[in-house]
C-alpha cells in the first residue's frame, strides 16, 4: 500500500508541476504569491503600485547563477555555494522558475516573536547559571550581535557600566525611510556613535521594546544597576529586522522584500561586521515560526550551516507552545480520532500526516444541536487545483471556510502531508447588541471538531495555530511535541529553551504577580511549562539548551514606555534629562541571548569555537534538570546551561580533578593590576581553608593556608606569567569552597 500510495502521490504531483510552468521549483508561499499575481485583484492592486514589487528569495542554481538572474531582471544579493539570495520582480518569478538551472526558489513570511504575550518583572538580579562571573572573562574581545526589533540605541545600559564608552558599532534598520545612497538592500546602516545615538531608536522602537531587552540581556552593562547581561564588555552590533507587528510601516510594493531570506542577510551582517574588526561572534536571535513537511526551509538551513563555523555561532529561540495541547495520533486500529478546536482569533491551522490513505472530518456543530458536517480524503486534496481542496460550511451564525493543501512530505516520501486552514470573518455583530461588533473567537460560540479517519492508517494531527480541546468523546493530547521554532530546528543552530527559577514578581509600584504554575512549571531550575518541545519534523533532537527565561530582568525602551503604561518595569534610571525603564518578561526569547552571551564568554576564551564545540561544551557541562531522564532529550536538550563549567571545560581546566566545578557561594575575588588577588569571605571563617592556584596547563603554582576567623587574605600572583588561572578553595564550609577563573 505504501508503494502504491507514494507512486500515486509522485504521479499527481509530476501532473501537476507541468501543468502549472514548474511551480514545484517554487516553495509553498512563492507559489501563493505568483497565484495571487495572475488574479484579477492583485492585477488592480498592481496598477496603483508606484514601483514593481519585489521578493527576497534564496534561489539553487546549477551553473552562471549571477548571469541567470541578471537575465530575468532579479538582483542578486549574496550566494554561498550554489545558493543564492536574490531580489526576483514578483512577475518574473514563474519565468525564472522555467529556467532548467533553477532547482528551486524558496521564501517565506518574516518570523514573529517567541515571547509571552504579558511581560513581567522582578524585583531583584536574574537567578541564572554564571551571572556572578569574575573579571577574568566579561565579554572583551567578542562581538555580540543580536537581530531583533524595538531598541531604544541610547540606553544606558549600552554604553561601558560607567557611561564613558558607548558600545554598540554599528546598526542595520531594515525598515529605516532614510534609505538615500544605502547599499543595503532594505532600510539603511549606520556606524559609529554619533551616527547611531542620533536616531535614538529603531524605526518601529516606539511601538516595541522587545530588542532593548534581548540586547541588554546578552551584552547589556547594567550601567548604574545591579541588572548586568551576560558578556557586559562586548562589542555590539545589532540588527532591527521587521516581524509581523511591523506591517504598518512597511508599504504595500515592498511588503515582500522582508522575508526568511532578509533576516538570512542581517546575519550575515553581523558576522561580517565582527569579521572586519578580526573579532569571533555569537548572535542571538529570538524570533521563528513554526517548521514544516514542505521542505521550505531547506535553502535557509543550508545558508545558515554555510554563514556557522568557527567564530560564528548563531543562537536561536525554541518557541513557547510546550504548555498547549498540541499532538496527538490515530492508531492503526482505530476508527477515528479527533479533537473539538477553537482559537483566539478568526482562524486556526493543523497539519497531519500518514503512509496510508486517510480522511478527514470537519464538524461545525449548531446551537439548536445540529451539525453540519464536511469529508475530504486525500485524493480529493491531491485531485484539486493546485493540490488545494476547498470548501465551506454556511451557518446562520458564521461563514466557515476550509482550505487543505496536500504533498508528500520532504523527509519522508512515503508519507502524505494534509495542511488545512479553517477561518471565519475577523469581527461580527455582536449578538447581545447587533448594532456593535466584536472580534470572532473561532469554535468558542459554535463547537467544531476536527476527525481523521480510516481504519488501517496511522495518522499523526500537528496543531499548528489555535488551541486542542477534549469533548465529544476525543482525548489523548501531548503537549508540546513537534512545537521548536526554525531556525532554532536547524542543525547549525543552537536552539535554546527555558527554565524557571522564579514564580512571582513585584513591580515597581509595589503589586505582586505571578504566572499561572501550568504556565511556568514549578520553578527551582526545573523546564519551564510553556517551553517548546522537540522534536524537530525530520526526527533530530531540539532544543539544544535551557537556560532562564521566566521574570529575567532587562532593559526596555523608553520610547515605548512613553505610551504604554510601565506596569512591568521594576526601575527607571535617569540619564541626560530622560527616564529609561528596567523590567522583565517571560519567553524563550529571554533565555536564548543569556546562552548568547554564556558563549560570548567561551569565545574570548578559544575564538576559534565552532557550532559542533560549543554542542561538545553543553554536553558535556550542562545541568541535568530532570535526575531521572536521559541526556539529550526532546524537553530540556543537553539540559540548563553552566557557564562556568563551560569556561572550565573551554580552558581543559576540567581535566585537573582538585578543581571544584562551581564556584563558591560566600567567597568574593578581586585581582589587582599589580598581581595581588584578594580574596574576601561574607563573613569569618568558621574553620581553616586552604587556596590553589592552578595554570591552564594544569600545574599547581601556589598553594597558601588560611586560618579561621580571618574575613580577607591576599595571594601574591605576580611572580607568575600574565594569563588564566584557576583559583581554588578549600574548606569544610561548603559556602566558602569552590573554583573561580582569575586573569593576570
């Protein structure tokens, strides 16, 4: 059967491609957008277009790439291989795709965020592994680059922590107007210090906050608070990329110029900046979208994989749907199984699949206890224009309308792929007062189920938007599974989930919150709740790492909270006659750039790390947080990241058994330029301790008593060679013994 299916399957899709002038060189939404071309509205809508409008696209071409796309009238912007990422005239897209070179042309829509919808805050330091670090490794020498959107560009919190030196190098605004003269591809660029303080935020920096925290966690200062990011003496070069919220300031002929492949060439800008001031780079980015069995991706994650190596590591959030019902599958020997689905929203999206044929079975169920009923099996997909069968169910309460597309699946041809979309109007009169309207909650006013059926054929359901109920008999439902993010789901990419230490916050007001433990898990170190599970579609393991992300404690834009009223900000600090806010908020966003900038850390210790390094690092130093599970897993990947571990493990220092891999809890280290390292207790020793100091080579080069009752000693190091060392303490007092890193 699975033979017959997948020659079935092969068949129709050759039929097709033919049929429709090689459209299977072109990824699902570049086939969408040469559809919508030919349509007598789009044709209208492109008569009031002041310039043709354009698609930022990888594009695989066998052959003269560059002579190929100057022929069709497309730009080409960077190639790596035989990818190419290329700016195509939206109508020449059909006739490059004829080309016999062209093996294929794939985009997508810009990613979103992968933040909870409700920031919050804390009221004191970020409980994270490594945040008390000692001088000997802050970030010096490392460019942490971060793409995202809504930074305020004159927080304090970028400048050194005594305000002397403003950090940030350079500074790519995607949706910049002031585009005269700049040859980047959208927006415009600015280095240097006056350049970039002048125009004091992003374009879209009013409206959003969301990059003035991720920056400031990875590589913020801290400036005159105790809410230091992780590589606090770093360079910064930084990105403002658009996302789905920043459509109002995008118009309508360029609206596809920010895509999968434009976020693709800002790190590229990144990479290139730290590349020209000879320095290593390790880039965090907190935004995705969800995977798919298209192969969309293919093209992206092969640029990523040739843009990664040594130097270059990108960091990428995991996403927050492990709190949803999200997956569940038909067995073989079932009937039927299903699940009653709503949304937030007007629409909602699932994705299923199977090596056998299948049916599906949408139900929309009446107030009067009725049920209008819609079957469509998978040759009825396969069989319809394009390979989408549509239809719709008509009620006296709301229009419904299904759309499922159909394909094999890119990982696994002997498997057939249904994608569906079930949508209904945005708003609707309200029904207790006709002469308003309200926005539609999909399936909270009318029930509707979702069934897929066929005794014989296993059959897995994928949520994609919207939310999994039980009811009506069905049930069964994981949480999570299948949820990680891409580009956190690439090889490349280390895919960063979240932990919890925390489970309430009080703001600045004084007003105590929390989140909801289904939402946040029940904290002390353990995966946060809401953290996207692997894992990924084609079977690896993701996330990679956890790290915190529930109430850390960062910079916000003052420009937003000029508006919007600062319920989540702990403090403000003035600086130049202007308030600037500190806050938290909750999301895999959070924890992705505290690992960005836990490798920031490793790469001034060995700037040559690649992607598989840094995977070795956490694998073999990361806290296990489950005691019970295998290591790696699909939840908590190698597990929550120790950054001095790291360190230990980066430096070969973890080969030297004397040493401690964590550093002690009430002993505080200070070096002095002249070599004079003290060493001050949070209060007298109660017993004798002793202190070694070790090289990297592993040699003992100092050992020294100290007696009890005593609250500070000085070691005299400046006899020995300038370089690292590892000091250890050794007492009976666990507080006080421990390791720490020194630099002389």
């Amino acid at each position: 059967m699975k033979k017959t299916l997948s020659l079935l399957i092969c068949l129709l899709v050759a039929m097709t491609a033919t049929a429709q002038n090689h459209q299977a060189e072109l990824s699902a939404w570049v086939r969408e957008i040469c559809q919508e071309q030919t349509s007598s509205k789009a044709k209208a809508a492109g008569k009031a277009w002041t310039k043709t409008p354009e698609l930022c696209a990888f594009v695989r071409i066998e052959g003269d790439g560059d002579a190929l796309l100057a022929a069709q009238g497309a730009r080409m912007l960077d190639r790596k291989g035989d990818i190419f990422i290329a700016s195509i005239p939206i109508g020449r897209l059909s006739a490059l795709a004829a080309q016999p070179q062209v093996l294929r042309i794939e985009a997508n829509r810009s990613h979103q965020l992968l933040m909870d919808t409700t920031a919050i805050i804390v009221d004191a330091l970020p409980v994270y592994a490594g945040e008390a670090l000692p001088q000997a490794y802050t970030g010096q020498g490392v460019v942490v680059g971060v793409q995202d959107v809504g930074f305020d560009l004159c927080h304090p919190n970028f400048f050194s922590a005594d305000g002397s030196h403003y950090r940030i190098g350079a500074f790519w605004d995607m949706l910049s107007a002031d585009t005269l003269g700049s040859t980047l591809y959208v927006g415009a660029d600015y280095v240097g210090e006056d350049a970039i303080r002048a125009l004091g935020r992003s374009r879209d920096g009013d409206f959003m906050t969301h990059g003035t925290h991720t920056l400031g966690t990875a590589a913020g200062s801290g400036a005159d608070t105790p809410f230091r990011g992780m590589a606090y003496e770093s360079d910064i070069c930084i990105v403002a990329n658009a996302v789905d919220k920043d459509a109002p300031l995008i118009s309508p002929a360029d609206y596809y110029k920010y895509t999968y492949a434009t976020d693709a060439l800002g790190f590229k800008y990144l990479f290139d900046y730290a590349d020209a001031q000879g320095k290593p780079c390790v880039v965090s980015f907190s935004e995705g979208s969800g995977q798919d069995f298209r192969g969309d991706d293919v093209l992206y994650y092969s640029y990523l994989e040739a843009l990664a190596g040594p130097g270059h590591i990108l960091v990428a959030s995991a996403g927050n749907t492990g709190h949803y019902d999200n997956y569940f599958v038909k067995a073989a020997n079932q009937q039927s199984a299903g699940a009653r689905v709503l949304a937030d929203g007007s629409s909602l999206s699932f994705t299923t699949k199977s090596a056998q044929p299948f049916s599906m079975r949408v139900t929309v169920y009446n107030d009067g206890g009725t049920s209008q009923v819609k079957t469509f099996t998978m040759a009825d997909v396969m069989g319809a224009e394009n390979q989408q069968w549509k239809d719709s169910v008509i009620t006296s309460f709301l229009p419904y309308y299904i759309t499922v597309m159909g394909y094999p699946s890119c990982y696994n041809s002997e498997e057939m792929v249904l994608e569906g979309r079930i949508s209904t109007l945005g708003r609707m009169p309200d029904p207790d007062n006709p002469a308003d309207s309200i926005d539609v909650k999909i399936g909270t006013r009318q029930h509707i189920t979702i069934e897929v059926v066929g005794l014989g054929a296993e059959v897995e359901y994928i949520r994609g938007s919207g939310y999994l109920a039980g009811g009506y008999g069905f049930g069964g439902f994981q949480k999570g599974v299948y949820g990680v993010h891409s580009p956190g789901s690439a090889p490349c990419v280390i895919c960063v989930g979240a932990t919890t230490h925390r489970s309430s916050f009080t703001n600045w007001k004084g007003e105590e919150h929390s989140y909801p433990v289904s939402t946040i898990g029940e904290g002390r170190g353990a995966k946060a709740n809401y953290s996207s599970l692997g894992p990924t579609f084609d079977g690896r393991i993701k996330p990679d790492v956890l790290a915190p992300g529930t109430f850390v404690l960062s910079s916000f834009s003052s420009y937003y909270y000029e508006t919007e009223d600062p319920e989540d900000v702990v403090r403000f600090t003035e600086r130049d006659g202007r308030q600037y806010p500190w806050g938290a908020s909750t999301g895999t966003s959070m924890s992705t750039p505290v690992v960005a900038g836990a490798i920031a850390l490793w790469l001034q210790a060995n700037p040559r790390l690649s992607p598989d390094d840094v995977m070795g690092v956490l694998s073999r130093t990361s806290r296990h947080v489950d005691p019970s599970a295998t290591y790696p897993n699909n939840n908590d990947g190698f597990g929550e990241i120790d950054v001095y571990r790291g360190l230990l493990d980066v430096l070969s220092f973890t080969g030297i058994q004397e040493i401690d891999t964590y550093q002690p809890r009430h002993a505080r280290f200070a070096m002095a330029a002249d070599g004079q390292l003290t060493i001050a207790f949070d209060q007298p020793l109660v017993h004798d301790a002793k202190v070694t100091v070790y090289a990297t080579s592993g040699i003992k080069v100092l050992s020294a008593d100290i007696s009890k009752g005593i609250s500070q000693t000085t070691v005299a190091l400046g006899h020995l060679p300038h370089g690292v060392y590892a000091v250890q303490v050794t007492s009976a007092d666990s507080a006080v013994r421990g390791s720490t890193l020194v630099r002389y």
